[in-house]
C-alpha cells in the first residue's frame, strides 16, 4: 500500500507505531516526509510546522519525541526510546498503591476536581502495571462532594495554573463587591469543601486568594504570557494560604488576643485555633488561648460559637467589641418575633448565572487527545487480556459497548509506513471477544505524562498529613514514572494544586488505623455539638472518613447502639481497649458516602432562622449551616430552616454569624438565644 493521507488522530497513532518500530534508529525529515505525505506538501517552514505541532501533541500525551543530531558519523533525526515510552512497573507496595488508588478514585468523584481525566489516565495506567497487588492495610475513606463551585470554573483555573496562563476575573468578594481582576494563577486548593486559586492580583498589586464560587466569569489569556511576567514564588506552598484561619486574614495590623476556654470546651482548643496558637492549660480545667490576629471580626464569632464557655481576656476592646454584639444579639431576641414564615419544602437557591468561561481548550482538542489516550491503553489492555469480552474491554476503558466497538473500527486504520496488512494494528472481535494479533508496538500503555503524574499527586496529597513515609515513597516513585526529559513540568506542577484537609496528627491516625484493623474497642473523650457537652464514648470503629475537608471515625457507638461519625478535631485522649470485636455483618458493608454528614432524627424540631441581607445572606451559608431548606426573600434576607436534635447547635448557629442572624422559631430556642447571648455580653461587661 502506498503512503497515505490521514485525518490528524490517525497520523499520531501512525507515528508512534512508526517510532516504536524504529527501535531507537533516528528517522531523518527526509524519511519522516517520505513516510507521510501530510509533511510533504507546502512550504518547508509550513510542513515544520505541521511536524512540530504533532510533536508537541504527542509529547503532551506522554510520547517522548526526541531530536538527536548526527553524531559519529551517524546521521540525525527524531526517534522515540522506548525505554522511555513504555510505562513501567513503579514497583509500588501494597501500601502505597493503596493510598493512591483510595485518594485517587475519590478524587476522581468529585464533579469539580481539575485534570480529572488526566487523573483518570493515570489510574488506569497505575492499575495496568500493578496488576495482581493486594490491599494490605485498611483504606480510609476519602469523600470530597463538590458543591458551589460554577461549572468550568475550578477545571479551568487548573488548566491556567498547568500552563502558567493569566486570567481575568469578574469576582464577587464576600462583602458583595464586584471586580474586574487579572490574576497570575500560582496554585489551586480544595478545603472545608470549597475550591480556592491563590495568585499574583493586578489589581491589587499582591498575592490573593479566591473562592471558585464567588468566580462569576472567567477567561484564560489565549497567549502565550511572558516568563518574567508570571513567576511562582519560590517554595511557594499553596495550603499554607487556603489552610490560613479566618482571624489570620489580613483585615487589619496583627495584634495579639488572649481567649479563655472553660472546662466544657477546653479540648476544642488546639482542633478550633490551630497548631499555630498557643495553649495553656490552667488548673480549673479551662485552657487559655493566645492567637495572633489581623481580622477581629473572626474571633469574635468564634467565641460568640462557643458561648458561653469562651471569654475575650485580651484586649480589652475586642472585650468591648465582644460586648456590644453579645447585648445586640440579645435584644433582638427578647423582642416578640415577628409572622414566622414557612420555608419551601425545597431549597430554592437564587437564579444560577451561568459563567462565561472562555480561552479553555476546544472541544474538538480536547476529543482529539482523549481518543489517542484510549487507542495507547485499549490496545496495550486487549493485548494483556487476550480473549477478553467486548464488555470487559469497555468496563476498562470506562466505555460502553458499542463505543467499544466504534474504536475497534478506528484501531484497524492504525499502523506505520508503507501501510500494508501486516503493518496495521490486526484487532478484531470473534464470537464476542477481542483478539489483537499484530499490536505493532503498543503492547504496554505510555509514561505517565506530567499532568497525569501531577493530578494523581494533587489528589493523593489528601492523605499527606497520615500518609507519612508510605505516601512520600509513592509519590517519589511517580515522579520517577514520568520520563526524565518531563520531569521539570511534573516538578513545576507538583504541589501547586493541592487537597488541603484539616490536619490530622500522624499518631492519632495509627492509633485509629490499628484499631481498625484489629477490630478492638476505643476509647475517647467527645464534645458533641448538638448538646454542647463533651462525654467519654466507647466505640467499634469502622473506617475513617475524610469529608468536607474533615477527618471523622465512622464508628459503631456503644453507648448510643448506633453508627455514629465522630470528628476528630472533637475529640482527644484516644485509647485502644482489651476488647476485640466481630462486625455486624450491616456494619461490615456500612461504608459512608452521604453527601451531606447530618441525617435528622425523628424528634428533631425545625428551626426557622432569618439571615439579614448582606455578605452571610448566601446559598453557601445555608449549605454550610446544613439547612434542610431555604429560600431568599425580596428584601435580600435569607430565610432557612434547620432540623435540630438539641438546643446547642441552632443557637451556636445563629451567635456565630455575629448580629447577622435572628432565630424565629421555635419560641423556645429564640428565648435560649437571647439568654445565651445576654450571658456573654455580662460575661464581657
């Protein structure tokens, strides 16, 4: 068969089955027009062009395109080292894949994760080249819901972060202020359940940080920008600016504050201020708190959460400060409330504006690339699978059957220079199963390119508190599978997209993982925050569960007879008991995947909670209140309904928004609000 024209996905595949079959040898321009008369038309500069565009397609795909010049007396050309090319084992332990497979497929659910079919390329690789390795620890569970973020917005902002692209912003900030932005995008985050990119603000002339959510437009400068005009700071560390605490905002200058916790809350103190405060223990029981803070504000919604068992000792204006919104609080509840309202039975969220996202690769690129990635893994998994079915194929390739069979058709075109029967890929389906005779090369799926590599990091650094020397060793061994001439993207890239948990201690997780695995009774102190009381608890624990951006036990409960999930930044003095136990068949199935973490019980009472309008009046406050239902109202206010099983939480509710709330029903709590908050402004007099 002579040469051929090809569209431009055949023309890929052909190269990489001409490069493989090569062996090493260089292929010359020369040889490369012959072999693709695509090269052979038009101007030199024209067909360079057309090569080189190739080239740079194929090496974002994990295809390593070399130029080696004559050396020797040799002639040069372009080769591919299959050394190179082909994944190989990462030789990862038990441990370790299990970490990345568990982070990875989790990541891989949630709607708004970037790179997520790069992340889901390179599981399917991971799984291909570890094949037959075994679980050998207890998986946690790593749940990450997404919610609020516009659609195209977070994969975006990725793609802008991987290219080092600006983009301009129309940003509604917290306080409602809309902008027009241009930002250097230097990294991108996810915690407490909210998408965040943290960059160079021109506007501002600083680093800032932005919530997706608040993201109403983006557009990724099409051009190609400057180095010098978008530098990364070196060390740069993206968590180290989303896992920033509300009162280390920069609102203000710093200043320090002292708080004092009562015995009824002191072991919240280190989970609710973080590893950057300081901790006292004092002799009643209390703790005193000392924090450094530039947004006052925060604090005093912390302690006004927490009332009454926290009190500002220090400065005495944020005492004051404390005092007045405590006695505001208070008079808005002693007052009769007005006509209670009933809330929709559904959440009514505002009209959704759908976002204008532009200068995001096109949707012909974007199939182009995905149709080449599965041509390199379902030839290589047909090959190691000989006689597979057609639908164990598709459930591999995460296809359906009969696009299966539509990319079969597509393979058969596949094949290198001169095109003739036994240089085409031989697949075929008989009686059902696919047989692949003549793979020409594609026997094994490609390297890890760096974004594969750097999205199954991104997700895998979920883990990284707990994770200890068993993630680190993976993640080491992934920048070892994306080839050598990649790995300063893959470097660049590494760990500037990032999950960004609460932090769990490292020891706290042994402790619980061995428990686990052991199936032995534990034993700690919790503070419940619909009763606002901390009690021991002994319980069967299950697995751990990450959701939402917190670390929580999902345990069976020996004291409540129920499967309860325990948070751990509620709870301290963990200790494993002599009792083992054998789980109840329901509880060794039970595996949590709720999307939200409160399931009301029969006895709880709705509460009805008006939020005046302004910065708190949102669809993200009510979600995070956990409100069953709400709906805006004409005059900019939100009205929300929140199922309660105790007084604590709802009242906790409405003081922690600071004077921004008011509780309508039921008149029992409304008056439970109003005591509470005339305590803490006596407390502060």
């Amino acid at each position: 068969m002579a040469a051929r024209r090809t569209d431009r996905a055949e023309r890929l595949l052909d190269l990489v089955s001409f490069f493989l079959a090569a062996a090493g040898r260089p292929a010359s321009w020369e040889e490369l027009q012959d072999a693709f008369p695509d090269y052979a038309e038009g101007s030199e500069d024209a067909r360079l062009r057309k090569f080189e565009r190739d080239k740079a397609e194929l090496l974002e795909l994990g295809v390593p395109v070399e130029y080696q010049p004559p050396e020797g007396g040799e002639p040069g050309g372009y080769l591919v080292p299959r050394d190179q090319y082909y994944l190989r084992d990462l030789s990862l332990a038990p441990e370790e894949l299990t970490l990345l497979t568990v982070a990875g497929s989790a990541a891989l659910q949630q709607p708004d994760f970037p790179f997520r079919a790069d992340l889901a390329h390179a599981l399917d690789k991971l799984l291909f080249v570890q094949q037959g390795a075994s679980r050998a620890v207890q998986a946690p569970v790593v749940h990450l819901p997404g919610q609020g973020a516009r659609a195209g917005v977070v994969e975006a902002l990725g793609r802008a972060v991987a290219a080092r692209k600006d983009v301009t912003l129309r940003y509604r900030s917290f306080r409602g202020e809309e902008t027009a932005r241009t930002v250097s995008p230097w990294g991108l985050a996810w915690r407490r359940g909210a998408w965040f990119v943290v960059g160079h603000c021109h506007l501002r002339e600083g680093p800032r940080t932005f919530q997706a959510e608040r993201i109403l437009a983006l557009e990724v400068n099409a051009s190609r920008p400057k180095q010098t005009d978008f530098v990364v700071p070196p060390g740069f560390d993206v968590a180290a600016y989303v896992g920033r605490a509300p009162w280390q905002y920069a609102v203000h200058g710093a200043e320090e504050v002292e708080v004092r916790l009562d015995a009824e809350v002191a072991l919240l103190a280190r989970g609710r201020f973080g590893a950057d405060a300081q901790v006292e223990a004092l002799a009643d029981g209390a703790v005193r708190v000392l924090l450094s803070v530039r947004n006052r504000e925060a604090v005093v919604r912390e302690v006004l959460a927490l009332a009454p068992h926290a009190e500002v000792i220090a400065p005495p204006s944020l005492r004051a400060q404390v005092e007045r919104i405590a006695s505001a609080i208070a008079a808005v509840h002693e007052r009769e409330a007005g006509p209670v309202e009933r809330v929709a039975t559904a959440a009514v969220e505002a009209p959704a504006e759908k976002p204008a996202v532009k200068g995001t690769p096109s949707a012909g690129a974007v199939e182009l690339q995905e149709r080449i990635r599965r041509a390199l893994f379902l030839i290589p998994w047909a090959v190691r699978h000989r006689g597979c079915t057609v639908e164990e194929l598709a459930a591999a390739a995460h296809l359906t059957p009969d696009e299966v069979l539509a990319e079969i058709d597509f393979l058969r075109l596949i094949g290198r220079p001169p095109f003739s029967p036994a240089e085409m890929v031989d697949i075929d389906v008989i009686d059902g199963r696919v047989e692949v005779f003549l793979p020409q090369g594609l026997s094994r799926p490609p390297s890890l390119t760096p974004l594969e590599a750097a999205a199954l990091d991104a997700a895998a650094s979920a883990l990284a508190t707990e994770g200890g020397e068993a993630l680190a060793s993976a993640r080491q061994k992934l920048r070892a599978a994306v080839p050598p001439a990649a790995r300063p993207r893959f470097d660049d890239l590494a760990g500037r997209v990032r999950l960004a948990p609460a932090g769990l201690d490292p020891e706290t997780a042994r402790v619980i993982d061995r428990a686990i695995a052991d199936r032995r009774e534990l034993q700690f102190t919790y503070w419940t925050a619909a009763r606002a009381e901390a009690s021991r608890r002994t319980v069967r624990p299950l697995e751990r569960v990450l959701h939402q951006g917190y670390w929580y036990l999902h345990a069976w409960c020996c004291d409540r007879r129920d499967r309860r999930l325990f948070r751990f930044d509620r709870a301290v003095d963990f200790a494993p008991t002599d009792r083992t136990f054998v789980p109840r068949a329901i509880d060794e199935k039970a595996r949590f995947a709720a999307a939200s973490l409160y399931a009301p019980s029969d006895r709880a009472v709705p509460c009805s909670v008006v939020i005046a309008p302004g910065p708190w009046a949102t669809d993200e406050t009510a979600r995070r209140l956990g409100a069953a239902t709400w709906q805006h109202r004409g005059d900019g206010s939100l009205l929300l309904e929140l199922q309660a099983d105790g007084s604590a939480y709802p009242v906790a509710a409405v003081l922690t928004l600071a004077g921004s709330a008011e509780l309508l029903a039921p008149s029992g709590l409304r008056t439970r609000v109003a005591e509470v908050a005339r305590a803490v402004a006596h407390r502060h007099t």
